[in-house]
C-alpha cells in the first residue's frame, strides 16, 4: 500500500544556552544538565519503537566543553544511531532580533560546528523559539516581532534567503495566517489540518502543525494524515522528557507506538528533512 501520509518528528536540543536565553517569564532558566540524560533515553525510545528523529543542535553544544553546554560526543551518538542532525542556529539566539551580517554569522558558526563534530553535512535548520512568524508574502504579519526588534529585523523571507546563502536547503516554519489567527480566536482551538511543503526564497519548509508536544491534538492529525495524506509535524525539548506536561514520556511512548503501527500497515512514511531535500532534488 502506498503512502501519501509523513511523520516528520523534531528534538529541539538547547543545552544550558537555550536555557539561559529563555523568553519565558522569570529570565534564564537552569534545566540544560536535563538534555544530556534525557536525550540518552530519548535514543533508546526511538531504537525500541522505530521511528527516526531529527535533533535541532544549537551549534555550540557541538564544541568542545564540558555539560551543561556542551556534549559534542553525544552529538556524534545522535548521528551513528540514525537520526538527522540539523542546525539550531549557534547559541539558540532570537533570529527576528538580528540584522542580516548577524544571522548568516550564527547561521554558518553552527553549521560548521555540527559538521565539523559529526563528519557530515547539515542541510536541515530549526529556528529557536520557531520565530521568526512575520512573514507578509504568506499573509502572516507579527506585530510583536514587528515592535520588538525593530526595523533592522529578521522576517522568514529574510531567514530563508540566508539559509539558502549559508548552503542549507530545508527548515521548520511556524508562522500562521491571519485567516488562522482569526478562526482560531473565533474556535478557541487549532485547527488540525496536514502539512506540505511549500518553498520560501529557495528553501523547502514544512510548518508545524500539532502543539508542541504528543497530546490527543498531535495523535488526531498523525490519524487525519494518515486517511488523507499530508505531513505530520511534531516535536519537543529533551529537557521536557519528565516535567510532567505534553513533551513528557508518558504522552511520548502512545504517539510512537501508535506511529509505528501505522507504518506497519503501510499507512505512514517516517521521514527525516534530508528526504525532503533529496525528494525534491
């Protein structure tokens, strides 16, 4: 049976340079010694239950150093057991906040620092915090981003035609429309809906479409896109593996096991971005 539906599944790896960067409220936050641990068990899950992951690397972490920044060791196991390694920009900095000479810097220092690590090519790009959202040529404006970062500011046209200068070819976008923004106000939910990829300045995306996290939104789109086709994109923080909210194992196991089974039945791809690249090549 052939196949129209994808999983793509996403590890956002932070390390304590994620968390000293956090936009959350009360500052910089202490949880990046949980990454390497956790991380360790994430491999494990996806060994057992088959489905390939692909784990964002802030750059940095990739360097030599000691944890709670650094694990360029484990970076390299991420790798040998099969998942892809994408670039998480080099200290997890906000992309919307810098000019462009700023973005291709961290843009090229984490590719290097992922490739020179694990021996390979990094192609594949997250954007921290999934910013930037404003992105007028796919009907999304973000006023926030618009007052705080100024004039000099990076939009998703900017990051994609960077990404493209920098020698990347995929990266996850999280922007929505104001047709979205305006059904869900009206709904008070997301609206669950298959991915597909689209090409922003020469690089193909794929949009978030599912929470963060493995909650009954995440496991009704992975079934909607098995029926119909389309992609499923999901994702979390290894540092989340047991705080206990959506991101933690015991919602993580179902939505594996539930995904395997529908690849079992021939009703889901599980792809990684370097597919997508070589797909659409």
């Amino acid at each position: 049976m052939k196949t129209n539906a994808s999983l793509l599944m996403f590890w956002d790896y932070d390390t304590q340079w994620g968390g000293d960067r956090s936009r959350t409220p009360g500052g910089p936050k202490d949880w990046g010694h949980l990454e390497f641990g956790n991380t360790d068990r994430l491999l494990e899950l996806h060994a057992e239950y088959g489905v390939p992951a692909t784990f964002a690397v802030v750059g940095a972490a990739a360097l030599p150093g000691e944890r709670p920044y650094h694990d360029p060791a484990q970076v390299r196991r991420i790798h040998a057991s099969g998942h892809e390694v994408a670039s998480h920009s080099f200290r997890h900095e906000w992309l919307p906040g810098l000019d462009h000479a700023g973005l291709v810097e961290t843009l090229r220092a984490s590719k290097d620092a992922l490739e020179q690590c694990i021996g390979a090519p990094v192609n594949s790009f997250v954007p921290p915090y999934n910013q930037p959202f404003d992105y007028p040529e796919g009907m999304a404006i973000s006023i926030a981003e618009r007052r705080e970062a100024g004039r000099h500011r990076t939009g998703l046209g900017d990051l994609c035609a960077a990404l493209k200068e920098t020698g990347y070819a995929f990266c996850r976008v999280s922007y929505r429309t104001v047709a979205e923004k305006i059904w869900e106000i009206v709904s008070r939910k997301q609206k669950d809906a298959p991915a597909s990829i689209e090409v922003i300045r020469g690089i193909r995306c794929t949009r978030m479409n599912a929470p963060g996290g493995f909650n009954a939104q995440a496991h009704r789109v992975l079934d909607l896109c098995a029926l119909t086709g389309g992609i499923v994109v999901v994702g979390g923080h290894p540092h989340s593996l047991h705080a206990g909210n959506t991101q933690d194992e015991r919602m993580l196991v179902p939505f594996l096991a539930h995904a395997r089974d529908l690849h079992k039945q021939g009703m889901l791809r599980l792809l990684l971005p370097r597919d997508i690249i070589t797909e659409g090549s």
